[in-house]
C-alpha cells in the first residue's frame, strides 16, 4: 500500500488491512486518539514504543512519551 492509496481509505471510514502499527497511525489520523493510543501501546517492539511516545507528545502529557 502506498502512501497515497493509505490517505485515501481515511475518506474513507473503514480501517484498511495493514498492520497494527499503521492501524495505530490510521485512527490517529481519524482523530481517535484512543483507539489509536489502545493499539500502539499493545505493540510490544521498538516501532510500537515510538508511536505511543508519539501519540503522548501529540496529547501534550510529556511525562507518559518517554
């Protein structure tokens, strides 16, 4: 999926298949940051710890994007 046909699918309302990490990046992009939050901090690697510090800052709550 390229960058463009992912943009599309937000118009779109329904969640692309693509793995939990861009899901996480999808419904943040959606504006539901919770289901966003929920999914990426169930991604236990490296990638998952960077979009849930992201998500954090995006919020503002600094403490919890460490």
């Amino acid at each position: 999926m390229t960058l463009a046909e992912f943009q599309s699918t937000l118009a779109a309302g329904v969640p692309p298949d693509v793995p939990p990490l861009l899901l996480s990046l999808w419904y943040d992009a959606r504006g539901d940051w919770d289901r966003a939050h929920t999914i990426a901090q169930d991604i236990e690697d490296e990638h998952g710890s960077l979009v849930h510090a992201y998500l954090h800052r995006k919020e503002g709550d600094l403490g919890n994007a460490g």
